[in-house]
C-alpha cells in the first residue's frame, strides 16, 4: 500500500522531537518556519577543528574538499529536495524514520550532510588512544576488549564494497558494529535484507566515512592504512557523549 507523500509528511508532523545523543545540530529550524519555507533545513555544522588540524591521519586537502565541496553539495541538494517534495519533517530523526518514502535526492543528500556532521564530531586533533569510563566497560562488556572491538570495526570498514560507512552503533543498550551502503545510515527506516542495505539499526555512537573521496588524494587506492590511521584522531569524548 502505498501513502501519498503528502499525508505522510503531515503524519510526521506530529512526531515526538526525540533528539539523539551526540547530535545536537539536530534541530528544529525557525528560521525556516519565520520565512514560511519547509520546515527542515539540513546544514553543516562548524567545523570544530581546522583542516590541517587532523594531519598527518587526514590530510587538509581531503578535508577542504571534503568539508567544502562534498557536504557543502549535499546541503544544497537535500534542502532543495525538501522544497521541492514540501518534506515538513521537524526534525532530522523524523526525517531518517521515514527514510524509505522519501525520493532518493532527499535521502541520500539528507544522509550525507547528517554523516558528515557526525563523523567531524568523532574526530580531533590528538585524539585516538584508548578511551576510559563507561564507553570502555561498554566496548569491553560488548566485544570482550577494545582490541576485538577494534578488528571488528576495521573488518566492516574494509568489507563494506564500494562507497558507505562504517559504524558503531547503541542498539538499547548493546553496542553493534555495522556498515551501510552509500550514504545510508542506522537511523533509516531502510528494508533489511536487500542488495547494499545494512540491516544496522540504532544510535549512532561512531562513525567512518569509507567513499573513496575520503582518502584518495593520500591514501590512493589503501583504504587499510587511512582506517589504521584514522584511530589516531577518534574523539572517544564525543563517542562516549552517545552513552547516555
Ligand atoms: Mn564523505
């Protein structure tokens, strides 16, 4: 059976603001609402750190380009999706809930400025090492010790085929490690079991970006040393942020 996407996105006006943890650009636009527009607007966030800050893991170059061009294109992209398809979601959660009814210009753009501003939050300059507190009993209680966890994660990052993420994800209460396709991601509403799509669903608590643009201009063709290299600047604050 199929909705009208009109009576879908007035459902969704009615959903409950539920805000994720370590997500707080999650918001609510009233700026767009003032001037009468579509209700969600997708932006970057602030880049928390500048782009030559995460070297030698991540190159400034691929960090400009990336945080410039790429994410900058899916902001532009998403939003005019959403005026286009009068998408009145509140909210980016209500947004990725729905994710299946949506045209593929709405959810993958959407998706990739979401992905984006999360995975700039789970990086910093010096960060890396191994975490402390909760977020380390939680790995441990979870995969039986961060290097096991550590394995697990590189393994989704190196056997996700193609363009995706890999992620770490709070499925009430249990830590699960997974990956999606393109720029899916576990708060989407997505059909398990088809061709790409990651049957992950929960909290997004980490998150590393595998699309070749990520990497190439340094890495070239080794997605393996930019994983290994990425641990250097993880933000286990920022990851631990998603405990609670
Ligand atoms: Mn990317």
């Amino acid at each position: 059976m199929k909705t009208s996407r009109r009576k879908f996105v007035k459902d969704a006006m009615k959903a409950t603001v539920v805000a994720t943890a370590g997500t707080s650009f999650i918001l609510r636009s009233t700026e767009a609402l003032a001037e009468g527009k579509s209700v969600l607007q997708f932006s970057q966030i602030k880049l928390p750190y500048t782009y030559n800050s995460l070297e030698p893991s991540i190159d400034a170059l691929t960090m400009e380009i990336h945080y410039s061009k790429h994410q900058a294109a899916y902001v532009k992209n998403v939003n005019e999706a959403i005026a286009a398809d009068k998408i009145t979601f509140e909210t980016e959660k209500d947004f990725f809930a729905n994710a299946s009814k949506l045209s593929a210009k709405a959810k993958n753009n959407g998706g990739g400025v979401w992905n984006h501003n999360f995975f700039w939050l789970g990086m910093k300059p010096n960060g890396g090492s191994t975490p402390t507190g909760k977020i380390y009993d939680a790995i441990n209680g979870s995969f039986g010790s961060f290097e096991n966890f550590k394995e697990q994660f590189t393994d989704a990052a190196m056997k996700r085929f193609g363009s995706g993420w890999a992620w770490l994800v709070n499925d009430a209460g249990k830590l699960k490690i997974g990956s999606t396709a393109n720029q899916d991601n576990p708060l989407m509403d997505l059909p398990t079991g088809q061709a790409g799509t990651s049957e992950l669903k929960g909290t997004p608590l980490l998150a590393l970006d595998v699309w070749e643009h990520a990497y190439y201009l340094k890495y070239q063709n080794k997605r393996n040393e930019y994983v290994a290299n990425w641990w250097n600047v993880v933000n286990w604050d920022e990851v631990a942020k998603g405990l609670k």
